[in-house]
C-alpha cells in the first residue's frame, strides 16, 4: 500500500501545471476584485437614488390622495430598509478558518440571508398589495376626470407598482439561489461527519 | 511604506515556495484551463488579503492550504451551480516530459486516471487526499481541515484504498 501511495504522490508530482505568468498576480487579483465591489457600489447607490426619486415624487404628487401616498412612501422606505440592511450583511467569513469551521460559518450566513430576505419578500408583498387599492381608484377617478396630471400621477404610480412587483420576482430568485448553495454546502458538511 | 514592500516581498516568497502546490489544487479543483487562472487569481487575492493578520499561530502552509481550499471549495460550489460543461483536463500546460510520444501518451493517462479519482472522492476526502499528497503530515491536515489527527489517520488509510482500487478499475477498464 505504502509502494502504491508513492507511486500515487508521484503522478500527484508529475500533474504540475506549468507556470502561467498570470499565477499570482496580486495586482490583477485585487484590481478584479476592486471592480466587482466597485460595480456593487454603484448599483447600491443607483438603487438609493432610484427611491429617492420615487419619494420626492410620490410626497408631491400625491397631495390629493393621501392614502395611496402614504402607501407608496411606505414601500420605498420598506424596500430602502431591505437596501440598507442587504448592504450591511457581513462578508464571508474568514478563508484562514478550518475547512469544516469556515463551511458551517457560510451556511449560517446563507441561513441569516434566507431568513431576512424572506421577511423582506413578505413586507414587499404586502406594501405592494396595500398600494393596489388606492393605485386603482385613483387610477379610476382619472379616468373618469380625465385630469391630466392625476392620469401622470396614476402613471407614475403604477410604475413604482410594478418596480416593486419585479423586486419581489428578483428576491424569489435571490432565494432559490441561495437555498440552492446552502443544500450545496450542507451536503458537504455532511459529508464530513 | 516599509510594512508594504515587506508584505510584497512575503507575498512573492509564499507564491515561490507554494507556487507548485497551489497550482496543483487549482488543477484538482478546477478542470478547466481559465476558471483555474481565476481559482489561482482569487487564491492569490485572500491570501494578500489574510496576509497582514498572520501571526504564525499556526505554520504557515496549513495557513496558506487552508485559504486555498476554502477559496477552492466555495469556487467549486459556485461551478457546480452554474453547471459548467465538464473539460477533461488534458494536461495542456505540463512540464517537459519524455519525448517519445507513446511515453507521453502513457504519462497523460497516469496523471488523467489520477486526477479523476481524486474528483470522484467525497469534497473531504477529496481535501484530505490532496493534502496528504502535498506531504502534509497527518497533525497538519487536521489543523487544516479542522478535524482530529486520529480521524484524518482513519479516513487517510479509507481513501488510500479507495483511490488504488478506482485506478486500478480504470486501468483494468482501458
């Protein structure tokens, strides 16, 4: 047995890929790795902006409809929550942890993640089904008006309808995926023990 | 200014001296030629990035073997959701080896049938395996993987058997 894992230690030897000049290029690396957060960043902050807008909007559109104002309001201070919080999550844990310490830390991550982006999902759906009714009716009224600007308010409003509707497809999404590398790294947790 | 050219310089030791090994757990892990420059590029980025917090508690290849796989595995969680097209690893990049073809054939499936029983293992054993074939000793590899030097004795003494039999099928099979 000893003469086979001798032999097996020198194929192991003789599988040395060559040297490729873009080994261990800290630069490269960390410059790749720079950007990645780089384009995170600015699609946090685009997103910020995003609700922003749709705030100032909605406080200043919706005079007359305090209701269906006060419920759009509430899905962007919601969803700038879920922004903030998701912002906040902790990074990775730490490579330099033992295989087994390091694959139970990213499991629990996953699960805190599971966790909150189901009760985000939660809130959405809610805030978002809440807008429904006033969106409707004032959507109602202007077409029976036909006020110009309550029929631009309505426009403007189901638009942020379905900008939440389409982020609560995308944390649907977020969570298969999630689920998905949790099962992965569970089972090879279980494959440890 | 001085703490970064020394970390600079440690880095370029460390790459030196674990360079070769590193590379071969990039193979093991990765089957194809540019996802295992990227393994290799994010290896080398948590390595630059723990560096500063090494302390030497613990030596430093368990140190630098633990980044790698850790690196390594959660790369390879991430490959298996993408479902990535499994390349074959053909050896592509290898050393300068017998010039005489049928040699060179012979050498390429050693290291081929090597290589897949390796993959064919479960994900520990599949570090283990790797770990021992770097000539970790056993203490070292349990410090690595976070395991009991008695329990990596066992499962090293299962996997040895198991990689024989697997070679030696796929020998009989060929």
């Amino acid at each position: 047995m000893t003469q086979d894992w001798n032999e097996l230690r020198n194929r192991w030897r003789e599988s040395t890929p060559a040297q490729q000049p873009e080994d261990f290029k800290m630069q490269q690396a960390l410059a790749k790795a720079n950007r990645f957060d780089t384009w995170i960043d600015t699609r946090n902050r685009a997103q910020w902006l995003a609700l922003l807008a749709l705030l100032c909007v909605g406080a200043l559109l919706f005079r007359d409809d305090r209701i269906a104002g006060a419920l759009l309001c509430a899905a962007a201070v919601g969803k700038a929550l879920i922004l903030w919080r998701s912002g906040g999550v902790a990074p990775d844990p730490s490579p330099e942890a033992s295989l087994r310490d390091f694959r139970a830390a990213l499991a629990e991550k996953f699960d805190r993640q599971i966790r909150f982006l189901r009760l985000s999902r939660t809130f959405v759906t809610i805030a978002f089904a809440g807008a429904l009714i006033p969106i409707g009716s004032s959507l109602w009224r202007a077409l029976q008006t036909g006020g110009e600007t309550t029929q631009k308010v309505t426009a403007l409003a189901i638009l942020a309808a379905a900008w939440v509707y389409l982020s609560v497809i995308r944390q649907r999404q977020e969570l298969q995926r999630l689920a998905e590398q949790r099962d992965d790294l569970l089972e090879a947790l279980g494959a440890q023990d | 200014m001085p703490e970064q050219v020394d970390l600079e310089e440690r880095f370029r030791r460390l790459t030196e001296e674990y360079g070769a090994g590193l590379r071969r757990l990039a193979a093991a892990y990765e089957p194809d030629a540019a996802a295992r420059q990227d393994l290799l590029q994010e290896i080398a980025a948590a390595v630059w990035t723990a560096l500063p917090r090494f302390r030497g508690d613990s030596g430093e290849r368990t140190w630098i073997y633990r980044i790698a796989h850790n690196v390594a595995s959660t790369a390879r969680f991430r490959a298996r959701r993408r479902q990535s097209r499994e390349v074959a690893w053909d050896g592509g990049e290898q050393p300068a080896g017998p010039e005489n073809p049928e040699s060179r054939l012979q050498q390429r499936q050693r290291r081929t049938a090597l290589t897949e029983a390796l993959r064919r293992l479960p994900t520990l054993d599949f570090q283990i395996a790797m770990l021992h074939l770097e000539e970790l000793s056993n203490a070292e590899i349990a410090d690595v993987v976070g395991l009991q030097p008695g329990a990596v004795a066992t499962r090293l003494t299962r996997i040895r058997h198991k990689l024989a039999d697997d070679i030696q099928n796929q020998g009989g099979s060929r």
